[in-house]
C-alpha cells in the first residue's frame, strides 16, 4: 500500500460528511456572520469547498507563495457552493492519488513576502492542511449552521437533530 492511499480513504470518508454539512448552508444566510471579525457563512462555505484543490495544488508547487489563490468571493446560492466542493474533492483525490511515496517525502514549502513560514514533508502538509484544516473549518460550519437553527447532519454519530434513539 502507497503512503498516500490511507489518507485517499480518509479523505473521501471525511469529504462526504463535510459535503453533507455544506448541504445544509441556507442561501439567504450567506452573508450571516456570528462576528463582525468572523467570515460570513457563505465566505466559510466556500473557503471549505475551495481549499480541497487549492492545498492539492499548493503541495505540487514548493515554495508555495501562501497570499495567492483565494478572492474570498461568494458564489449566489448554496448549491454552487457544493458542486465547487465536489469539482475540487475530485481534482484533489486525482492530483493526490498520482503522488508517489517519494515524492511525498520531500519538504515542502510555504512562504509569504519569499519568507518561509511552513515547511514540511508534503505527507505532513497534506496531513495538516488539507485534512486537518478543514475539519477544523468543518466545526465552525456546524456551530454557525447550530446558531441558524439549521438541522445538523451525522458527523461522527447522531446529532440532537438526527438521533434515532431521542
């Protein structure tokens, strides 16, 4: 088994939850924020949906200049927002899928203004950033989604909204 082929499986497990939860984001809140500092919903929705390739593509190019990609723009409706995550979780599964256990280990690395302030093995980076970071990002989705009163799908189990024995 290749180095990359556990997180492959996580991956797709965990990007069918993340899916489901994106589901769930109601297009008239997208520009709802718990926060003034905080992102809208609809800028975490998409920065969820958008990273999966952009990470994928980050860790193929090192050094990697962290200020570039990402306009914060929000598409109209929720339902775009899901068909960019599903777009990006398959260009991501493909990009990593053809990454050989060497390549893998090579160091990767991050910079802002040609400073490096990230580097490791891409394995680690993958491990980080795109897994890691968004599940991260997936927990805030479901506590902004909570705060709307918006019925929250399985995660690791039931949810108060979707427990068959309550």
């Amino acid at each position: 088994m290749r180095a990359i082929d556990p997180m492959l499986m996580e991956f797709e497990q965990e990007s069918a939850t993340t899916r489901r939860l994106l589901e769930r984001v109601p297009t008239e809140k997208l520009d709802w924020r718990p926060h003034p500092k905080a992102r809208s919903l609809g800028e975490l929705a998409n920065h969820i949906a958008s990273s999966q390739k952009r990470v994928a593509t980050a860790v193929q190019t090192s050094p990697y200049d962290l200020g570039s990609g990402g306009d914060g723009s929000v598409p109209a409706n929720a339902a775009d927002i899901v068909t960019t995550f599903d777009a990006n979780v398959a260009d991501a599964k493909g990009m990593l899928a053809g990454m050989t256990d060497a390549d893998l280990m090579t160091v990767w690395e991050g910079q802002v203004g040609g400073h490096t302030v990230f580097s490791a093995p891409k394995i680690g980076v993958i491990r980080a950033i795109l897994l890691n970071h968004t599940y991260h990002h997936r927990g805030q989705l479901s506590t902004y989604l909570r705060q709307l009163d918006v019925t929250l799908p399985s995660v690791y189990g039931p949810t108060a909204d979707e427990n068959p024995f309550m």
